[in-house]
C-alpha cells in the first residue's frame, strides 16, 4: 500500500515538472511567432481585409415574415373584437323583454332618481353600484353575477324589473 502511494507522489512530481516547462514552451513560440511577423515580410498565409456583404438581402425575409406576422396578428385581433361583439348582442338580446309586466317608464323614474341614468355609477362609499344602486347581494338573488356596475345596461334594466316585480318599489325607498 506504501509503495503505491510513494508511485503515485512521485509520478505527480515528475508530471508537475514537465509541465512547468511544457508551459513555458507553449508561451514562448506563439510570442516568438508573433515577434517574427512584426515586420510584415512574413511568409506565411496573410489574411485579407473582410468583405461587407449586403444586408439588404438578407432582411427581405424578415420584412415579409414581419407583415406576415403583424397581418395574422390583425386578423386575430379583429376576429377577438367580433366575437365579443357577437357576444355582447346575444347577452342584451336575452335581457329585452322585461319580465312581470314592469314598464320601462316605470324603471326611468326609479334610475333617473338612483344614479341619473347612468349604468356605471358607483355610490361614494361602494355599497351601491350600476343604474338602480344594486348591492352585490340583492344583485345576486336577482341571477346577476359580478359587478352591477360592469353589466350591461340591458341585464341592469332587466335585473331591476325582476326585483320590481317581486318586491314593488320598496326596494328603492327614496326613488321608488
């Protein structure tokens, strides 16, 4: 076991000898080399100035594989706004008939007095949202889901004559 360890040391020492000078040698030639050529009368393969090649060729492809992209991208964006259109017809479209016999007059008066018409209005403190001041939780036990505020006018209108005719006016104290 000694003697196996002592051949392993000693086969270190000579490697690291050599490679000492193994180094040296390698970092002189290159520097000699180099040193050789300094004067330019060398003979040795020279290397020519580098061309410019033109780029216009190359950034055809690029170009027409850009329009290409942007026109897909169009194209997807345009259908995306048309099925949010045809989306947005078919959820007014279900709310068009109000239900119970409500009249709409009826439901312009109570509007007009909550929110002034407007579908989006939120009260000061966020309790009360939309055209007819739902709050979250009657807008709910009416089928409405979300905010009151970001439904459609149509569903806002048509949520209120549900609530008027289960409950009359009394839900809107003020306005009703």
């Amino acid at each position: 076991m000694g003697s196996v360890r002592t051949l392993t040391v000693s086969r270190l020492l000579i490697k690291r000898k050599h490679f000492t000078w193994i180094l040296l040698t390698l970092l002189a030639f290159p520097a000699a080399a180099l040193a050789a050529g300094g004067d330019g009368s060398s003979s040795g393969p020279e290397i020519a100035p580098a061309k410019v090649v033109p780029l216009a060729p190359l950034q055809r492809p690029v170009k027409r594989f850009h329009r290409l992209v942007d026109r897909i991208a169009a194209d997807i964006r345009a259908a995306e706004r048309a099925a949010a259109r045809q989306r947005q017809r078919e959820r007014e479209e279900q709310f068009t008939e109000l239900p119970g016999g409500v009249s709409m007059a009826a439901l312009e008066a109570i509007a007009s007095c909550e929110s002034g018409g407007d579908p989006t209005i939120v009260s000061s403190d966020g309790t009360y949202r939309g055209k007819y001041q739902f709050d979250y939780g009657t807008w709910e036990s009416m089928g409405g889901s979300g905010d009151p505020a970001a439904a459609p006018e149509a569903e806002q209108d048509y949520r209120a004559a549900l609530l008027y005719a289960q409950s009359g006016s009394s839900p809107w104290p003020v306005c009703g």
